[in-house]
C-alpha cells in the first residue's frame, strides 16, 4: 500500500460520555488474556468440517467503536459468524488507538473500523506489516455539514465563512463532537488552515451534536455541524457537506476490516467472509436510520432476514442466479 503523505488526523472517538466507562472496561479486559472454553469434546462437533473455537483457542475477540456505523457493522458480524460457523464471537468496545495495537498483539481477533487511506493513516503505518488487511466494506466521508434548506449560492464551501457577516448566520459556531476525536482535531485544524476568525468550535458529544442539529431543522435555523457518513442523519434530512478545497478533512475514505496475524490460517472460513464483507451505501444509510428509530439489535436482525442472497455470498461465495 502507498505511503499516505496526506494531512495527519485522527478517526472520530467516543461518541459520548456513557460509553467511556464501557470503553475503560474494555481496556482493562484487553490487558488480560482471553479465557479458554471449555476442553470437553463433542465428538459431533469434533468431525465438522467448520472451524471450530479448538483451532483457534477461544471465542473470537472482535473490536468495536461507539459510532452508529461500528455497532451496527460489528452485530452483523458476529451474528453472522456465529450462526454460519458456530465460532462465538466477544464485541469488546475499546478507543479505536487501541483497537489497533490490540490487533497487532493479538489481543483482538478483528476490528471493523480502519478509516483508510487518511484519516487512520498514522495508526495503520504502525501495523500495516503485523496485521491482515481484508479489503473495504463500505465507503466515508468526514467534514462538516449543514442542511440543505442552507443556501448553495450563499454557502458552498468551508472558505467562505471567513466573510464575518456569513459566520454570524451561523451564531458564529460550529457544532462539534467529542473534544479529543479526530473529527473535532479536523474541525480546530480547518479553523486555521482557513483563517476562520469568526467562528468558534463547540466541543459536546455526537449525541448532542444530533441533538442541535434537529433543534436547528425544526426551526429552519442555520446550523454547521461536525459529521460523517455513513451516519443515520443523513437518512432523516437534507443535508450536505460543505467543499473543503484544501482538503483538510481529505476526501472519500474506506472502511477496512482487519484481523490478526494467522487469523486467515486458524480461522480460513472467517478470513474469507471477511474479503467478502460489503454493503452497498443506501443499504448502510437505510440500516443506520432504522438503528437510531428503533435499535442496533432489531436494525440488523431485520436486515439480515430481508437480505438472505447476500448473506448466502458473504458466508459461502455463492452468487444467486436470475
């Protein structure tokens, strides 16, 4: 892969204070050792041709992030590996860093969330030759938004809010997420590659930025906020990116699964879902939005019940006729 000489940033992180704590968690359980199953034997089980936890020492540890798009990706996945292969998988919600660094260790099995080629670029440059790259699942974007009732021919572009008079439309902010996210490093590098003296970033958490965000639309009040997609507001409004021209936020990025050295070799049958792990963009959207109005679990269950075609590719490589 190419040497990303690109802006240096970081992904979004935690998407608000109620998943720090589970995040702690995680950290500490990725400090230990995972705990073996069980030893007895099956002798059904033990002639099955499918993989099975014996080859590969416990259940399968699979990274996840507190973003709308990481939840739901990472239920398919376990859903879908346990009930195709019989492997548990463990969800273990962890800071994407270190997701990354587990992964190398061999801490973690699979992480679902590389942003890739720019904007987890420093992470990925530390252990691209320790960890399995499977390809790209869906693709993103990262910037900053408005809605669509906002006036293109009065605002198109990031580099027009250095005119003092288009910045107060706005109460001259820019409604930001968590202060230590990558998104929110963007945001404060955007305000100087731009010279934008007038506006001021407002760190909160992704839920409040929804939060303002809907306030706004109901009103028809002007509104900039941080986001990215895939994400389910886009869904529920019109709205759209503003052009960024000097890149500071980069451009289309993708979503990579990656696992851990040998998974390919212990775990061949997971190994090959994974290359074939992709969801078509209105899909995504379409999944997301039905996530936030009822929740993740149900979203996906119901997806995957309505989309069996996909799913028999996914697990098998079959490609249904007609």
């Amino acid at each position: 892969m190419s040497d990303y000489n690109r802006i240096r940033r970081r992904a979004v992180l935690l998407g608000g204070l109620g998943l720090a704590g589970a995040s702690m968690a995680s950290l500490v359980n990725l400090s230990q050792p995972p705990t073996p199953k069980s030893q007895g034997t099956n002798s059904e089980t033990d002639r099955s041709p499918q993989p099975t936890s014996a080859s590969i020492g416990s259940p399968l540890r699979l990274g996840w992030s507190p973003w709308a798009d990481a939840e739901v990706i990472s239920l398919i996945a376990q859903k879908v590996i346990q009930q195709a292969y019989n492997i548990e998988v463990e969800r273990v919600l962890a800071d994407i860093g270190i997701q990354y660094a587990s992964l190398a260790r061999g801490d973690l099995d699979m992480m679902l969330m590389a942003w890739l080629p720019l904007t987890h670029r420093d992470y990925w440059r530390r252990v691209r030759e320790r960890v399995i790259d499977f390809g790209s699942m869906y693709a993103g974007r990262l910037g900053w938004v408005v809605p669509d009732y906002v006036s293109k021919a009065e605002l198109s572009s990031i580099q027009q809010l250095q005119n003092p008079a288009l910045a107060a439309r706005f109460n001259n902010r820019v409604q930001g997420i968590d202060p230590g996210s990558g998104l929110n490093q963007a945001s404060a590098e955007a305000l100087k590659s731009y010279q934008l003296n007038d506006l001021n970033l407002v760190a909160s958490s992704s839920a409040a930025m929804t939060a303002v965000l809907d306030q706004a639309i109901r009103r028809e009040q002007w509104v900039i906020v941080t986001s990215w997609m895939p994400h389910w507001m886009f869904a529920r409004y019109k709205l759209r990116f503003l052009d960024d021209p000097k890149r500071v936020f980069g451009g289309i990025e993708w979503i990579h699964a990656l696992g851990r050295p040998s998974l390919d070799v212990e775990a061949p049958d997971v190994a090959a879902f994974l290359t074939r792990f992709h969801l078509p963009d209105q899909e995504m959207s379409d999944l997301l939005l039905k996530a936030n109005e009822r929740s993740a679990e149900r979203a996906v269950d119901d997806y995957l019940e309505t989309h069996p075609a996909r799913v028999r590719y996914w697990t098998t490589g079959q490609i249904a006729s007609g």
